[in-house]
C-alpha cells in the first residue's frame, strides 16, 4: 500500500485549470465523515459521492429471529441448522420463532405454519428453504428488517441461475427488506469469544471456509467481532460491511477475502468512508489470473474485473491487498492492535548476526527504513554489548547479554531512539533459556513502551512455552511465525498510518455540475462511432488540452499553404472516423521541408487510402514536435468500476513495454503524480543522458483534464487514447500529437 503525498498547485497550474472551466484543487485535507446533505450528493454523472451505511444492528443482534423450514427431525440438515441458531440466540439474547407449516413444536419451542402467523414482528428471518423467493413477499407484509438465504443454485451455477437470481433481487428489492445471501453459510451465526478485549477485527468472506484462518485468531487471544459471510451478494453485499464495520467503534481492522466486487462504485465509497475513519481494510481478492478469474465467477456468479485496475483502485483508496490467508490473519491482526507509530524507522535486534543480515536483507528490499542508529546510541548500547559486534541496525548483541539485565537494557535503549517506530526481533529457533529470557524481556518492555515490538517466532513445533505463553500471552507484542508476513504486516501497518495521515477523500472534491468544456465536447461526440484524429484533437481542445498547430486539407494545393502557415517542418497524416494505427498502413509522413515534398506526400496518402478502401476526412497538415518524452494518456471503461484513466510511456512501443498506471476517478493531483512514479520509465520524465527533465507539472495537468473528460463523459466516451503526448523540457508544456477517441 502506498501513503500519498499532496502537493499545492503552482499560480499557473490553477490558471490553467480555471481556464478550462473547472474548480482549482485545494490542499484542504479532510477526513471527516459527510454530512447528512452530502450523503446524497451526486458527481456530474448522477452517481453518490458518499457510500450509505447500512443500519446492520438488528442483523448482527437481533431481539427476535424466525426460523422458515425450522424442523428437529434427527437426520435432517435443517435440523443442525435449527439446532446452531438456537444456541446462538441463547448467546445474543434473541427469542426464537420456528416456522413449519407441518410442525406444531420444535425443539420445545410453538412452531407457527406460516409468517403471517408470527406472534411478533422480527428482525431477522433465516430462510432453510430451497426456494426462498416465494417468502420474499410474506417477510416483506410481515415488515421482517432482515433475511438470510442458504439456499444455492443461483448465479453461481449459470445461466439459468443467475436469471433467477435477479429475479431473487428484484424481489428483495421491492420487499424493503435486506437479504444476505443466496449460497450463504452459518459463519455470521459462530460463538465469539466475549473474555477478548481491545480493538477487535471484523471478518468479511464470500467463501466461508476461506474466513477459517482468521477466526481461530480467537485461540491465539485476538478478538472477532462480526462475520459477514455475503455469498452471492444478491443484495446485501461486501462494500455495505465494509461501510458498516467501518463506524463500528469496537473494529479496529476489517479483514475481507473477495471473490467477486458486485459494484466497482460501491466498494470505492465504502472503502473511502473507511480511509476516513481510518479503519484499515486488508484484503485476499482471488482473480489476478485468468484461471484465478474464472474459477471466481464460476463459484460466485460475479465479474472479477480487470485485476491491474482492481489492484490500483484498492491502493487508491488505501485497502491493504494481501495474497495469502496467513498474511490477511498476520496483517490484519497487526492493524487491528498496534498503536500508532511514532516514527517510521524500523531496528532488527538478534541474538545472531547472521539472523539479523538475513531479516534487514529482506526487509530492505521490501521498502522498510532500517535507519542508521547516531553514534551516540551505538556508543550506549557498546555499553552492553562487545565492541566487535554491529550495532548501527541491525543490532547484533552476541547473544550473550540476553541472559541477565542486559537484555531488558539493550531493548529500552533502541526503544528511547526517537528515529525508532518499530523494533523486530526475529527468534529462528527456542534455544532456552537464551529465548525464552529474550521473550520475556521484550514482553516486558512492551508493556512499558508506545512504540510497536514485532517478534518471529521461527520455530515449527509452536508448542514452546516461550511462544504460547509469555508471546502469545501478550497483548502488545506481535507474534509471526514467518519473516514474510511479518514484514509483510509491517509494512502494511506503517503505509496504513502514513496514508490516512494526509488522506482527502477524492470524492469531496469531485465535481458535481459540469463544465464549459463539457458543453463544447457534447457537440463533438457521435455515439457508436470513432472519431477522426481531427474530431479527437477538437475534443482535446474542448478541455484545454494542447494539440500541435495543424490544419485539415482536401487538396494539394491547401496542403502547400498550410504548411505554410503551420510553419516547416511539418507532418502529415490521412485523418478519417476509422482510422486507427495510421503509421501501420503508411499514412503518416514526417520531417516534410518543402512544397514538393507537400504535393507527393499528399498524392501518396490519398492514393494508400483509396487502395485500402479507407474513407478520409481530408489530410492533416501538423506542426512537427521533437524534442521531449513521449507517453500516452487514455481511458478506457471497465466491467466494474467504469471509467478509469492510464498514464505510461508512449509512442509506437507502447504495447510491447506495457508501462502504465492506472487510476479509477475521482482522484487528485497527488494521485497523479504518484502514478508517474510507479512507471519503470519514470527516469526518463526527470532527464537522462543529458536530456533535460520534462514538464512533469504539463502532464499532471493533462491527466487531470482526462480524468474531468472521463467524468463528465463516461456515459459516451467509450475511449480516448493520446498517443504519443509529447511531454517537452520543463516549464515547455506537453503536446497531443495525436489522438483517438470512440464513442459509445
């Protein structure tokens, strides 16, 4: 997970903007929750700026739950299942309605032939029915708040499933009623452990063995709060937990493994409210394969959408994406527990210097800061410690001083550096009494300290009481078992704070009426066609985007005096409504310094077109830009989160380097400019070989009048590829030398 880093827009930059009939960026930072009007604020595309939380209370701890199909007949699956909730209403303090139309009593308790028979209203109806759409309307005359659906057979398995699935959710939709479910399980119903205190995780799968993992983490003395098991997500689905869970005082991490997003939307909104409230999200979304993909949909019956945008859509938003159950356990528990660090310096502390090299190895490379201790600090641990071991981090202390007082001193001593947020200690094997003095010392001095203790514990028995007793023992040390997870958490934990530190959620700053430009732009767009390279470059300039100067011919002669005034050398290119890669057939001409070379380039690009049967709108006579880094700057539409903008390096190479960032908007000028910084070629952008850095600000500015066309336009444009934009030496700009853009 990546923090941000906002910056303030240069006098020229807000000009610029301004210009183009659009509301400056600020550098307002905001966190807090919408209000009450804002929760029904909509973008310029009609669609919410602000995720709506469910009020789940009454599903997670009803007052009283109907059970359909209930039955205590030995044998019967319904039977355990009955036999499971009863339990677990005993727990929560529910009262238990069993409904059975053949039934007079279940489990002692009266059992009524039909909802309408119900002595109460409910808040919660369980449905062991094969069928449950034929109770959807009863629960609804009934005014039930909630229901489950066991039942399976729906999207998951086809076609025909899915049919009746949506008639499942359109029927819930008229009911009112909130349905969890279809293909769901018992795990929202478990027995949670109430002796656990602090802040608890809460638990949100699509496939319920899946949620396994995190749940034992009650044995290992980290608290549960809730589990969603969401299913098919007919209706209630993972960005209303999300949403949910992220109010919740109690939660201190939301732990999720998805298959499938319903809605790219809706999971944005909820994971904004969570970076708001700063609740971490950490998340196992299946799918980054296309056998990873298909697998998903075939067991959930959703898209999985485009995984790189997924993936940048979850950064963006600040959602921990892990790939592993032990690294969503590991990680999530750390979030949930840890304090807030002071410093994001991390310090290894072995009994082995060997150890020591082999963490701060890894743990260098995975971009941790293992910042060099002063000279100070390293004479005062030389104190403790012989002058011939390293001390500067990481810390190697022989192994020796960890059996008396000197131990606890050491810790103390690394702990007081103010440089230090994290202290990891990686233990690879019990070797008492050595270790288990070293745990209980840094059990201790946890005890003592605000700043985060993390141990790994390497052995593969874990049944030493080093590690079940005194580490596990201890709520303020966190426990791994593998160096992987624990820098994996680590690095999760102190990204998570840095990002929530300077977040400002894009969406208070999305624009919800549309500008000049979008007025000028309707004008140009013809739904179900592409634009010529001419109307493309015309829908650029609606937005203030800058082309080269050019001029569009239907003769030599024209083309003579264009080029002209478009001043030598010049370019020229056919532009026409289904032209694509114009320099594959041969219709670009480039470096052109006279009128004859004009006239025969003129007769050649008209004489391929007619031989290719391509319809022209006339031929392009362009100013011929050189010097400066060509990259491309587009958008394209996903199944899931619709529009979303890309910036990589440009040019004729473009597919075969395939460096690019991905953004879905709304976003700001921070993520802009983070997405040049993930590109392979961002040197290129800062000057290399003696080439001058390029106008970086220019191409900020470009990707953020995109990401307003994506906006207001994402009904009807399908897709618009700038290609090459031509980013020119500092302070120069940067230049669409050509463009294409479809249309819905």
């Amino acid at each position: 997970m990546l923090g941000s880093t906002h910056g303030t827009l240069t006098t020229d930059f807000r000009a610029r903007v301004e210009a183009c009939g659009e509301t400056p960026r600020t550098a307002v930072h905001s966190t807090a929750a919408p209000s009450a009007e804002d929760a029904v604020a909509l973008d310029v595309s009609g669609r919410p700026l602000y995720a709506e939380v469910p009020d789940l209370d009454r599903f997670f701890r009803p007052e009283s739950v109907a059970v359909i199909g209930a039955s205590d007949a030995e044998g019967r699956p319904n039977t355990g299942i009955t036999r499971q909730l009863l339990a677990w209403a005993e727990r929560v303090g529910a009262r238990i309605h069993p409904v059975h139309p053949t039934r007079a009593t279940v489990f002692g308790l009266p059992c009524h032939a039909s909802v309408a028979d119900l002595p109460e209203q409910v808040d919660l109806a369980v449905l062991l029915v094969g069928d449950p759409l034929p109770v959807i309307e009863e629960l609804a005359e009934a005014k039930v708040k909630f229901a489950v659906a066991f039942a399976s057979g729906f999207a998951e398995t086809g076609d025909a499933g899915a049919a009746a699935q949506a008639r499942l959710s359109a029927a819930v939709e008229r009911s009112g009623l909130r349905l969890l479910g279809p293909n769901t399980n018992l795990n929202a119903f478990e027995a949670f452990r109430d002796d656990l205190d602090g802040p608890a995780i809460a638990l949100i799968t699509q496939s319920g063995h899946q949620g396994r993992p995190v749940y034992t983490l009650q044995e290992l003395g980290i608290r549960l709060s809730h589990w969603a098991p969401t299913g098919n997500e007919a209706d209630l689905e993972t960005s209303d937990f999300i949403s949910y869970f992220a109010e919740r005082p109690e939660v201190g991490a939301i732990a999720c493994y998805v298959e499938g997003l319903k809605d790219g939307r809706s999971f944005l909104l909820a994971a904004d409210r969570a970076a708001r409230n700063g609740v971490p999200v950490v998340a196992v979304k299946v799918g980054r394969t296309e056998t990873g993909a298909r697998m998903a949909a075939s067991h959930t019956g959703k898209l999985t959408g485009a995984d790189t945008v997924v993936d940048a859509a979850m950064r963006q938003f600040g959602v921990i994406r892990v790939d592993g159950l032990d690294e969503l356990q590991d990680t999530a528990a750390l979030l949930a527990r840890a304090r807030k660090p002071l410093a994001d310096g991390v310090v290894v502390y072995s009994i082995s210097g060997g150890t020591g090299a082999h963490f701060s190895d890894l743990a260098t490379e995975a971009g941790l800061s293992l910042p060099t201790l002063t000279q100070a600090k390293q004479d005062e641990l030389h104190q403790w410690i012989p002058e011939y071991l390293n001390v500067a981090n990481p810390v190697d202390n022989g192994g020796h001083p960890v059996g008396d007082w000197h131990g606890r001193k050491i810790i103390d001593a690394i702990l007081a550096d103010p440089s230090v947020g994290v202290l990891i200690c990686p233990i690879t094997g019990p070797f008492p009494p050595m270790s288990d003095k070293l745990a209980q010392d840094l059990v201790d001095a946890a005890e003592q300290s605000d700043k985060l203790i993390c141990v790994i514990w390497g052995s593969p028995v874990g049944t030493e009481e080093a590690y079940r007793t005194t580490l596990l023992g201890s709520s303020r040390v966190a426990t791994f078992r593998t160096f992987g997870n624990c820098i994996t958490a680590v690095r999760a934990y102190l990204g998570h704070h840095r990002f929530t530190a300077s977040y400002r959620s894009p969406f208070d700053e999305a624009p919800r009426t549309p500008s000049p430009s979008y007025r000028k732009a309707q004008a140009l767009m013809r739904p179900g066609q592409q634009l010529s390279e001419h109307a493309a470059k015309q829908l650029l300039r609606a937005y203030g985007i800058r082309v080269p100067r050019e001029q569009l011919v239907t003769s030599a002669a024209a083309a003579v005096r264009a080029a002209g005034l478009v001043g030598y050398p010049v370019v020229m290119k056919a532009s026409g409504p289904q032209l694509g890669h114009k320099t594959e057939l041969g219709l670009v001409k480039i470096g052109l310094t006279s009128a004859s070379q004009i006239r025969d380039a003129y007769r050649e690009l008209t004489d391929i077109a007619r031989y290719e049967s391509v319809p022209l709108d006339g031929i392009l006579v362009c100013q011929m830009v050189e010097r400066g880094v060509e990259m491309v700057v587009g958008v394209t539409r996903d199944d899931l989160f619709g529009p979303t903008v890309t910036v990589g390096l440009g040019g004729v190479l473009v597919e075969v380097l395939r460096d690019a960032a991905v953004r879905v908007p709304p976003f700001g000028e921070d993520q802009a400019r983070a997405m040049l910084t993930e590109l392979r070629g961002h040197p290129l952008l800062e000057g290399v070989r003696g080439a001058p850095p390029a106008d970086v600000d220019a191409l900020v500015e470009v990707v953020l009048r995109v990401q307003r066309m994506a906006l207001e336009l994402g009904d009807v444009l399908c897709e618009l590829d700038i290609n090459p934009l031509m980013v020119l030496p500092r302070g120069q700009g940067a230049v669409a030398l050509d463009a294409l853009a479809i249309c819905r």
